[in-house]
C-alpha cells in the first residue's frame, strides 16, 4: 500500500506554482479522456445516465421524487430490490458536476446491478449553483440522509457514495453533526469516487463565477482540512471509507485523491485507496451499469462483507 506517513511539505502547496491556464486543465477531467473526445464523453455520459434512470424509474419497486426537505430540489429517488422488506442495506448517491449541473434524474448508473442484489439505491438531489451554496448542499446532504434514517430505522447500513463534486459533498459527512438532524445514521461505508477534498484550487478557476466561494467558504467546506483539524476520532473506526480514482483521472484529482486517504489514515479512518485501471473520470461511474465492473464488485463485496 501506499506511505500513509509521509505528509511531504515540499509538495504541500504544488498546485499553487501552476499558471492559471495550467490548474485549469488539471481541473478540466474531460480533457484527460483517451477513448473520445471531450465532446463525445460529456455526451456519452448523460446519454448513458438519461438512459440507466428512466429504465430504473420505469421499474416497478421505486419511490420517486420523495421529498426530505421544503425546498424544490430536496427530493430523492429510491429504488427497491424485488424483496421490499425495510431491513435492507441503503446505497446513498450524490451525483457529480462541479456543484453546477446534474440531477437525480439523470443519475441512477448503479440501480439495475445493486437492487438486483439485494440492495435499496437513493439518488439524491440538492440545490446546485448559483441558486444552492457550498454550506446549503453540504447541509441539503446532511439531511437527505437523516431522512433515510428516519424512514428506514431498521435499514442495514447506511453506505453513501459520492461521484466528482458528489463524492465532495459525501466526504463532508465524516464529520458531520447528526444532532441537529434529529438522527445519527447508521453509516457502514463511504465509496468517494474521483472526488475533490480541497476546495482552494476551484477559487482560481472558471467553476467559481457560479459558486462564489471565498477562502473562508473553501476552507469551511474542505474535508481534507476538516479531517486535519478535527480533534474527533472516527464514529465508527470499522467503519470502511474507499478513495477511487480512475487511472485516466488528472494528476491533481490524483494529488487530491491520495492526499485525502493519507489523512484519513492518519485521523484512524478504516480507508483504503484504489486507482481502477484504464478509465477516465466518466467511465468510472457510467460502468457502474455493468455488475461484473471492479467497482460494482467492490462495493457488493464491501456491503456484504465478502473478503
């Protein structure tokens, strides 16, 4: 496995000697594809999502645009397998899109291979930019979440994925605070795809005219520095948090990715890291359609305990 020690000061900050053109292009992950062009990725991904949702939604077994808050976008999609018993393992997932595009309904990649293993999916949306900030998804999350827990009390985990700005937004609930919610849920897994821990580099690039973050609001909402300042121990130390990032991801979503599991080794989180080979940062959450794909596998295995 990787040093887990080595904090590596003199490559604390790399991304702060960068020109803008250049943390730009390490910010842009459809310029990192191989297989297509930019263009046809992005294309190829909605396609696929529209595409995987609709046939999930037109399945029988599912609660659709359930409401867990007041707001327009505080809705959820949840997805039965065909036994609907409640005691039933909960897959939580908080899409992608720089906390600027995407939605529920263009979302559930992973319904069709986990409900057919015995597993309950919820697709979450959230308020995103420029209507929602950065402390409003964060909290929109939070209780998305509570809800499930409240609703489904005798659920058998609780396991939240998050893809990209999505795996951002799960990684803030590590450290969140359940009181206020009125439920502690009862989280078993964290599967944080090609996430983004630190949010200082997105003030300086394109993505901010929408969200408007100050230092102050990129500090507040960073995992990897909430984990380094939190004095808390883990609420569950077995509690198993897997950082994922595709071989094709960009160096900085790489230096993000391994950054955030060596903090999390060091706060006692039970993480493990895994590069997956040869995909992009699209192809990693679409393959999630296929049951014999490396990360649907992981994620059974993770959930029903299988070494």
């Amino acid at each position: 496995s990787m040093d887990v020690t080595g904090e590596n000061p003199g490559r604390e900050a790399s991304w702060k000697k960068m020109s803008k053109e250049e943390l730009e292009i390490q910010y842009s992950p459809s310029g990192w594809v191989v297989r297509r062009g930019a263009e046809e990725t992005l294309r190829t991904y909605s396609q696929i999502g529209d595409e995987a949702t609709k046939r999930a939604q037109a399945a029988r077994g599912s609660l659709l645009h359930v409401p867990y808050g007041d707001r327009e976008r505080e809705r959820l999609d949840i997805y039965f397998p065909e036994d609907e018993s409640e005691a039933l393992p909960f897959f939580v997932f908080f899409h992608g899109g720089y906390w600027q595009s995407g939605s529920k309904d263009s979302s559930a990649f992973m319904v069709s291979p986990l409900t057919a293993q015995g597993v309950a999916v919820v697709v979450v949306s959230y308020d995103i930019a420029p209507k929602g900030t950065l402390d409003q998804m964060v909290d929109q999350v939070t209780q998305s979440i509570a809800f499930v827990q409240k609703r489904y009390p005798c659920n058998e985990g609780i396991y939240l994925c998050g893809h990209s700005a999505g795996a951002h937004l799960a990684a803030m609930m590590l450290l969140a605070n359940w009181t206020k919610h009125g439920a502690t849920p009862n989280l078993k897994g964290f599967f944080l795809v090609s996430g983004i821990y630190d949010l200082e580099p997105i003030m300086h690039i394109p993505e901010n005219e929408a969200l408007l973050m100050t230092l102050e609001d990129a500090q507040r909402n960073s995992p990897q520095r909430c984990l380094e300042v939190a004095l808390t121990q883990p609420v569950d130390a077995a509690c198993p948090v897997l950082v994922i990032v595709g071989q094709h991801d960009s160096p900085e979503y790489h230096r993000q990715s391994r950054e955030f599991y060596q903090a999390l080794r060091r706060g006692g989180w039970k993480a493990s890291f895994e590069e997956l080979d040869d995909v992009d940062h699209f192809e990693i959450i679409w393959n999630l359609t296929q049951k014999d794909y490396v990360l649907t596998q992981m994620i059974l295995k993770t959930i029903f305990q299988e070494s």
